[in-house]
C-alpha cells in the first residue's frame, strides 16, 4: 500500500536543487511488494496528499525565486537584463524592469495555471489576499494547526466528489448484491460469501495467518492473485485493509470465503496505485490455509 506524504514541512527557503531533493525523497513510492491488501495509512494520517500533489512545482518555484532574490541581493549588479525579460506595464499590472521581476511573474503566472487547471473551486480573491498578507510580513488568519485542518477537510471533499461515480456504482452494485441469500452483511457493511466452510480455528486479531487469494473490482477485473505468483501470503490479521482483518476473523482454518468489501473497508478515496481507483468496492476470494503459531 502507498505512504501519503506529508509534504507541508518541506522548507521552501532553500535553493532549487535543495527543495527538489525533499519533494523527491517525500514521495515514497511503492514498496516492493507482491500484494495489494496491506493497511491504509491510519485515519490520523494528513490527507493533504491531494492538494499538495497538485502544488509541488509551486514549492519548487517558490523556492527558485528566493534563491534568485536573495542572490540578486546578495550580489547587486548593474547589468541591463535582457531585452525578452522587458515588459512594458499597463493598467492593471506593474513594469518588468529587472529578470528578478520577470521571474517573479512568470511564478505567478505558472501557480494562477495549476490553480485554474487542477483546483477550480478555490476562491481567488482570498488566495490572493492571503499571498499579500503574508508578503506584506504580516501571519495571517490561521495557525499551522489551523492550516493543517483545513486542507484536510478539503482535501477529502475534493477526493470524494472525484471518486463520487465510482462510489455511486459500488454502492449499487453492494445494495444489489447483499439480496443474494448466500450474502451475508456485517455491521460494518462488509459482505461474504461461504465457498467452502472449514473446520479449524478461527484467527483473532493479534494472529498471524497464511492464505491465498484473488482480488478484483466489481466489474471483473483482477488486480492481484496469489495463485498466479504459486506463493500464498502471510500476513497479520491486523496488518491488512479492515475488510480483511474483519472477515478473516470469521473464518475457521480450511474456509475459502469471498467478500465484498465497501470502500470505507478498502483503500478509502485514495484508492491503491493504478489498478484500485479511489472510492472503489473490491472483491476478493480468500482461501485460509494456517494460523502460523
């Protein structure tokens, strides 16, 4: 399963290449693993993964205008700038006289983009406002903690008007299923299917356990099959999606089992990878062979 970086401590006061190196070295990628039904983040994991997705070449932007500030500063000159990086002004916008002016717009220019292509409902007048507040030294209207906040719950807001088709189908697709008699429902909304019912233990949660498996998406398509790989899994029962943890409990040793799990009980909004869009419903067929003691 994917690690959600929490991208808002990366210092943008450094150079470029510094700046760059922490947006690399933050975004953790898949683990080389063969399974897919590892456990999400905890619920007390920033979710803003979303919204600094869409602004980490604003951090890297940002952090080149300091640097080329500062060097200005640091090292005045009185070379004319090119004559590219002249723009005359006009009404509503000031004159480019230097390159540190140009680049400074052309930043703008690059984050109004990113702002308009991938994040349509934010409000511009506050943005801006915000952006002058704080140029102009001053805190502004909320404390980190505050920030932090709010760009979960939007991030989650976005996430789920994005996932909200797939949602849609999955729901449907559980409501129909559940009037199947051989489907049982859980409180928790996951449902299960009894393939072959086996006579051993059952594992708790503290257990670890070897089992095979298949894992699809609701209309068909596999994702992950332990069969294929001629190796099943072991893995703790508290270590997976809450899905599996849950139904794996109600399993003796021997069972084969197929559940059908809600996205709330999968990988949430996010979704795993290429294969597993967020809000997703899955389907997995588990075989549980041992209770490793």
């Amino acid at each position: 399963m994917p690690f959600f970086p929490d991208l808002t401590g990366i210092n943008t006061r450094h150079s470029y290449k510094s700046a760059q190196r922490q947006i690399i070295s933050a975004n953790y990628q898949f683990p080389n693993i063969v399974t897919t039904i590892f456990a999400a983040p905890r619920r007390g994991t920033p979710v803003i993964f979303f919204i600094m997705k869409k602004l980490n070449f604003i951090l890297l932007a940002l952090s080149l205008a300091t640097a080329t500030l500062a060097q200005t500063k640091a090292k005045p000159t009185k070379s004319v700038p090119a004559k590219s990086t002249m723009v005359p002004a006009t009404a509503q916008e000031p004159e480019l006289k230097t390159l540190a002016d140009s680049a400074s717009y052309a930043i703008g220019q690059n984050i109004a983009r990113a702002i308009t292509a991938d994040l349509k409902n934010l409000n511009k007048e506050a943005f801006l406002q915000a952006i002058k507040t704080v140029f102009d030294g001053n805190s502004g209207k909320f404390s980190e903690e505050e920030i932090r906040s709010v760009l979960t719950q939007f991030s989650q807001q976005e996430e789920q008007a994005l996932a909200k088709a797939v949602i849609d189908e999955g729901r449907t697709f559980l409501e129909n299923n559940k009037k199947n008699p051989q489907i049982k429902t859980t409180a928790s909304g996951l449902q299960y299917e009894v393939i072959k019912e086996g006579t051993g233990a059952k594992p708790t949660a503290d257990d670890e356990v070897v089992c095979h498996y298949r894992g699809s998406l609701i209309d068909g398509t596999q994702f992950d099959n332990s069969y294929d790989r001629g190796t099943p899994l072991t893995v703790g029962v508290s270590g997976v999606i809450a899905g599996w943890t849950e139904g794996l409990q109600l399993m003796p040793v021997g069972s084969t089992y197929k559940f059908y799990i809600p996205y709330e009980l999968g990988y949430g909004l996010k979704g795993a990878g290429a294969d597993i869009p967020g809000g997703a419903a899955l389907i997995f067929e588990v075989e549980l062979l041992e209770i490793k003691k």
